[in-house]
DNA sequence: AGTAAGCAATTGCTCAATCAAGCAACTATG
DNA sequence: CATAGTTGCTTGATTGAGCAATTGCTTACT
C-alpha cells in the first residue's frame, strides 16, 4: 500500500536517497580528479581548458565574451577573469568585435591551440578512467537526456 | 570495424560525449537551482544545510570535525569555518571531546534542529524538482551504484 | 619519565568565483 | 537628432573554498 503522507512531507524512497546521496559524492569527486590529472600532466586547470576547448571548436577560434561564458558555465566576471589568466600566458588574445565596438572577442592563438593539443589526450584519458568507465553497459543515450532534462533548469 | 586509433587518441564516441557534456551541465545547474531554492525559502545555503542534516542523523546529534567534514565532503579547514557560521547564528555549538582532548564535537543545538526541520519541506521539494524528476522510469538503484563507482575515486 | 612522532582542529594566506556597480557604446522613441 | 534606456564588458568588494603552517594534546618508544 501507498505511503499515505502527501509528498511534501514524504521522505525519499531508499533507491531515491541512495541515489541523491551518490550524486552529491560524483559532483564532488569527479571534477576534483579529472582537473587533478591535468594540472598534474600538463598544468592547464578544469576551467581554462573548458575556455581553450570551446574557443577551438568556435568558426574562426574566437568568441565573443558573454557567448564563451555561457558555454562554460561561468558568469561573465568569471569569465573576464579566465581570459585575463590566459591572456597573459599568451594562450589568447582579444579583439575589438568589428560589428558592436562594445564586444570583444576572445581569440584562440597558435600557442593557446598547440596548448591544448597537448593537454587534450590527458583530459580525455581522465575523462575515460575519472568518468565513462563506470557507465559502461548502461544506455547512455537515455541517460544523457534524463542530464539534460536536469540540467535544463526548467 | 572499429577506429583503428589506440585509445588515447581516438576522439569520444558521440553518446559519450553527448553524457560528458550534460554531465558539465547537471553538476552546474543542479546544486545551484536546489541552493537558490533553498535560500529563497528559508536562508539556508546548501553547505550549511548538509552539515546540519548530518549532524541530526548521527547519535547524540554530534559528530567529531573531521567525521563531519568528510560527510560534507569539505576539508577539515572549511567545515571549521562553516561551523562557526552556524554557531554564530546559534544552530550548532562546539563542546570539548571527553575522550581526547584534541578533538572538538560539533552539536547540534535546539534551534539548530527546528531550523532543519522548517528547511527540509523545501529541500525536499527542490531535490525531487530538480534532480530525481527527470529521472523517473530508470533503474535508480544501478544508475546509483554507477555513481558511487564513478565517485570512489579510485 | 622523557622525548619524539603523530593527530585534531584552527588560523593565515591565496585563489577563483559571484554580485553589484560602473563605463562605454548601441538602439529606439519622441 | 537628442536623450532615455539597454547591452557588453570590466572592476571592486566579498565570499567560500583549499593548502600550508601552527597549536595543543596523545601515543609510542627507549
């Protein structure tokens, strides 16, 4: 028989706990080793290398400020600061935006690109053994919708 | 026939990486959505939250700083200073460990476990809302075990 | 007993992240 | 075409986290 207690009074079934549980020890734990790994390999923190990958991927390597923060998950504050870092490593360079003199871009240099390049086998290869090792037999396709449904923020 | 490529070099597979990316996504939006929610209602950041919750369920409603911090996965440093938060406001206090005078035990106060008890309607709420929602239908108890693999850490 | 080694917790420092305020440039409206 | 409002980014202040050094107590060894 049904738990008689109207849900916002209910606590969570066992495998529903169990599971909230294992989550908040994932998000701890798995960013934590994968960006210990690199900085280990290639000194390249989590954040810059999210920053570097995505300029990378972008027509042209370059982004402007507000669209890279949001594909990084960080504010724009955090993001002036990220480039700030990597700026000075030469690993980007910025530019006025041609059409709004109000924008910048953030642009990938040859340094910044040949970084990653470096950096990429060891992020992938944490990513793999830190990650997607787990998950093996699992349906991933499903499970990546049921992260996103999450991740949506409705 | 597969991708002759050794590992290290060969890219992700697509579903993979389509499970990395909404992975990025849930543990960015998750704990901050289920924060917000929480602040909104009754003041209590998450941090503070789970601390407290521990320290209800543990015997006697105390738990040594280092058993709490590992719990809260926080270093020791850092649950140091939430505790202090929490006794300034009066909903923990810390008392001398009896059987070895190094330690301290962090103790939940009165005030302490009424103030979870009128957070924890809302924690609730933005658990189910913003995480175990959107994964109804899956096998919750292998999906767990999965991250608990995943956050072992080796 | 006396001393060295080890452990629990706190404190000082630094860092990266946020929010809020500010500045500069663009847009739309009367 | 002036000006009110918005947008894009940076800067300043604050916060919460970690690491390394420190303090005070315990344990282990001779």
């Amino acid at each position: 028989m049904p738990d008689p207690r109207p849900e916002a009074l209910r606590p969570l079934e066992p495998d529903e706990e169990a599971l909230v549980r294992a989550l908040g020890q994932v998000m701890y734990v798995v960013p934590r080793t994968i960006d210990a790994d690199m900085v280990g390999d290639r000194q390249l923190p989590l954040t810059e290398y999210t920053a570097l990958m995505n300029l990378s991927e972008a027509p042209d390597r370059r982004m402007r400020m507000h669209e890279l923060a949001t594909a990084c998950y960080l504010s724009l504050s955090g993001m002036t600061r990220t480039i700030i870092r990597l700026e000075s490593q030469g690993l980007v360079k910025r530019e006025r935006c041609e059409e709004d003199a109000r924008g910048w871009n953030a642009v990938l240099t040859d340094a910044g690109f040949a970084r990653l390049q470096e950096s990429w086998p060891s992020h992938l290869a944490a990513v793999r053994r830190r990650f997607l090792r787990h998950f093996e037999g699992l349906d991933l396709t499903e499970l990546a919708r049921a992260f996103r449904r999450a991740g949506a923020a409705d």
